[in-house]
C-alpha cells in the first residue's frame, strides 16, 4: 500500500465517529456450577462481552452518554444442543442506579476465538441477549433527557425479542418481550423519571421554584403509573433508590406536603419518609 492510500486510510479512522454509549463495564461471573474444561472454553467471554458493548454503535443521536454497565451472568451449567455446546444462566443487569434487570434463564452457544457482534437481521442469541438489554437501559437512560425519547431504543429490544422467540433458542424471549413492553407502555413512571432528573438539575441550579413544580410532576407521573399498573417493579426500585434523596430535599427545603403526598404514594418506603417528617415536625 503506497503512502498516500496509508494517508487516506488514517483519516478515515481518525474522522470516523464512533458512539459508544457505555463508559465503565464491570462484568462478573459466578461459573461454580460449571467443569473445568467448560470454565476455560469461556475464559475470553468477558472481554468480549466488553468489547461487544465499548465497539457497538448503538445510538447516533445520543453519542456521549458514559453510561456505566454492570452485568452478572450466574452459570447453571452446559448442554449439547445438536452438535454445539450452549451454556444456561441467570443475569443482572445495571445502570448502577434504578436501571436494574433480572433475567431468570437464558441459553446461548459461544465459540473461544469468536467476536460477538449485534445485526439486527441475522439472529446469534448471546449478541442479541446482550443487545436487548444494552437497548434497555439505553432507553431508559435517554428517558432522562427527552420525554418518551428512549422510543426507538425500546422498539429495536422489542425486534430483538421477537427474532429470539421465533428462533431456535426460544428461552426467555416471551418474558423479555413483555418485560419491553411493559416499560414503554409505563407513561406515568416514564415521566416522573424525566421530572425527577429535570429537578434535582433546578435544585444544584437554585431554582427551588421551578424544581417544586418538577417534583409535584413527578408525583403526578408516579400515580398514574400506581393507576394504570399497580405496584409493578420498576416503579417499586424506582422510589426505592430515590426515597432518602427525595426526603432529604423535601426536608431541607420545607415542602412537608410533598414529603407526605410521597409517603401516601410509596408506603414500602414509608419508614423512610416518616423519620424526614418527624425531624420537620421539632
């Protein structure tokens, strides 16, 4: 190759963008289930599911996020399907905050040697288990920015989904598509996410005002989401990982009435919310 076309070749990967939405990944395995010689067929496994999620362009418009990914896979052991070796376990996923997936079971072949790579057309069930959950939190994380703005992160999981559910490593997918489902039908807990994190920007800012009204749009997205889908689970973590955060501004700023709308709102956290009103009541 002449100078000029080594040039050339160089600009193109310096000026080519990349997105990377994920910036700190911690992967854990627990394989204790699992032989020896199975242990060591999945010693690159981690560093490739790394790669897999740090090289994948995944959202174009949102190309700056850092979001940091936390993924447990708990290895329950390893079968012959036909000719290939698949291995079945459980995973956790996270966004370290109110971003948490727990997936009962899921089954996948893996070949040491091989790069994982996400195509929405050609269906491999470990890239395409990876990339629905990669596509979940994303949205959720886009959420935060944008009302309803994680939609097409959302669609593309619910694709993926239903690839995996007419293919030939079916396990899991009916859950996963329900579980898309669910969160982008979730308007109430969807805005009330947008509300919070658009207040407590108001609060560092100062705008106390501006950042009253937010919570008090929160709390109105929060009960709809109580009306339209009960107790379900990402509400629950949702006020679970926000309560002492949210007490402690409501205390320090003096807004009982929103401390106690809360409380009435999330009475697993009411323990929490009840010590704030009791310390506003001296």
């Amino acid at each position: 190759m002449g100078k000029l076309s080594c040039f050339i070749l160089s600009i193109f990967f310096i000026i080519t963008p990349t997105y990377a939405q994920f910036g700190s990944i911690k992967i854990n395995f627990d394989d204790r289930l699992l032989r020896s010689d199975e242990k060591h067929d999945l010693v690159n496994l981690k560093e490739d599911i790394r790669q897999f999620y740090v090289n994948t362009s995944w959202d174009k418009e949102y190309s700056d996020l850092e979001i940091p990914l936390h993924i447990q896979l708990v290895f329950e052991g390893a079968a012959a399907k036909g000719n290939v070796k698949t291995y079945l376990c459980k995973a956790l996923f996270s966004n370290g905050g109110e971003l948490r997936y727990f997936d009962k079971g899921v089954q996948f072949y893996y070949s040491p040697g091989s790069s994982l790579y996400f195509d929405l057309v050609l269906f491999e069930p470990l890239s395409a288990f990876l990339a629905f959950y990669a596509h979940l939190i994303l949205g959720g994380e886009i959420d935060t920015y944008d009302f309803k703005g994680g939609n097409a992160a959302y669609e593309i999981a619910r694709d993926i989904g239903l690839r995996g559910a007419s293919s030939d490593y079916q396990k899991g997918w009916g859950s996963r598509i329900s579980l898309v489902d669910d969160i982008s039908k979730n308007s109430g807990l969807r805005s009330a996410r947008l509300s919070y994190y658009i207040a407590t920007d108001l609060m560092k800012e100062g705008n106390i005002d501006k950042a009253v009204k937010e919570f008090n749009n929160m709390l109105d997205g929060l009960e709809q989401s109580y009306i339209e889908f009960r107790r379900e689970q990402s509400t629950q973590y949702f006020m679970k990982v926000h309560s002492e955060t949210l007490s402690k501004i409501f205390s320090r700023i003096g807004r009982k009435k929103l401390l106690v709308d809360l409380k009435q709102l999330d009475p697993d956290n009411n323990e929490t919310y009840q010590i704030y009103l009791d310390k506003m009541s001296k």
